[in-house]
C-alpha cells in the first residue's frame, strides 16, 4: 500500500476504535464542561481578559488528556503489529491526523460552551475562532510528538509534562497574545505575526516529527 493508502486506514482504525469505547471524547467532554461550570460557580462574573486565561488553561490540560493516549495506551501487541503493516511515517501522521479532528472537535464545543455560560464574546470573533483552531492545531502536532516519546519510556505520563512544558509555553504566549489581540478588537493586520508563527511551529514541529519518528519507531 502507498503513504496515503496507509494513512486512511489508519484513521479510519483510530476512529472506529474511539467511537467504539469514546474514553477520550467522553472523558475530555466531562472534563471541559465541569471545569467550565466549576469556574462559573467560584467567579460568576469574571473580566475577559480573566476569562481568556481561563479557557487557555482548560484547553491545554483537555489536550494533554485527549492526545497523550495516542501512543501510551497502545499495547505492545498492537504496536507489533503496526509495525508490520504500516510504514513508521504512515502511522504518525495518522496519528496526528486523528488528534487533530479530535481536538478541533473539541476546542469548537469547549469554545461554545464557555462563551455560553460566561456571556462573553471576544469583539473579533472570526479572528478569535482562528486563534483557537490553530492552538489545537498546535497542541496536536507537539503532543502527538511527545507521546510517542514517553511512551517509549517508562513513567510516560511523567515524562509527557517534562518534555512538553518547555515545548508548549511559547506556543502559549503566542496564542494569548493573538486572542488578546481578538478580544480587544485590534486591526487584523496586527496579529498576521503571530498567525505566521504558529503556522511554522506547527510546519516546524511535524516536520521533526517525519524526521526522527522512524528512528524512535525501530527501537
């Protein structure tokens, strides 16, 4: 089978599997809307700018929890078997693939349900909803990475905050800066910059991934 052959089946495997148990969506789900009404009940009426981090911080702790069961939940059989049928690159960038519908889905329906419960609504919304789609994007490509990682060692869950925190802070800043910059209305013009930056990380960090996942693969 070619790359791209390999790849839908691997996607279409990783959603038959997720729509068969839906740990991940069901779990992330109940943790983005508690967490959300947790927040509505200890402030009630917060500033945006308040309101920003705190959707920021939800988010980030949502993907860690969604994207790092990519490679640490997989058996050992199943990776055996992987291994057998399908190239290393295939399967990560299936991997990536599905974490990113994944995540989109996610970050669209934590997004909604904030903006609900809160009534606020950022001035620039079309530019904010950008913002948050290439955050996803972004927490999908580096975690993905990241659990491939651990999960070659022990102690992956450990390991998964070690190696991403100083990888995600910048892509943070980033994004806080652009959806800062959404909130208050600002000419568009103003946050191509960051728009820019986020897209090379995420051309960046992919890029490493096709690179050295191979290697990791083997051993």
């Amino acid at each position: 089978m070619n790359l791209s052959t390999q790849v839908k089946h691997l996607v279409k495997k990783e959603l038959l599997l997720e729509w068969r148990s839906k740990y991940a969506l069901n779990g992330v789900l109940l943790y983005v809307v508690s967490t959300v009404f947790v927040c509505f009940l200890s402030f009630v009426s917060i500033e945006i700018i308040t309101w920003n981090a705190l959707f920021w911080i939800i988010m980030l702790f949502a993907s860690i929890n969604a994207v790092s069961k990519s490679f640490l939940q997989e058996s050992k059989g199943r990776h055996l078997y992987i291994y057998t049928i399908a190239s290393p690159i295939a399967l990560i960038i299936s991997k990536t693939v599905y974490n990113v519908l994944l995540m989109l889905v996610l970050t669209i329906i934590a997004l909604s349900f904030h903006m609900v419960v809160f009534g606020r609504v950022p001035q620039d919304l079309p530019m904010y909803l950008l913002a948050t789609l290439l955050g996803s994007l972004s927490f999908s490509t580096i975690f993905t990475m990241i659990s491939a990682i651990a999960s070659k060692a022990g102690n992956g869950g450990m390991l998964m905050a070690i190696l991403g925190f100083p990888v995600i802070i910048p892509v943070l800043v980033v994004l806080i800066k652009l959806t800062k910059n959404a909130i208050d209305g600002l000419d568009r013009s103003v946050s191509w910059d960051e728009v820019g930056m986020l897209l090379v990380i995420n051309v960046l960090v992919m890029a490493v991934s096709l690179l050295l996942f191979p290697y990791l693969w083997r051993d």
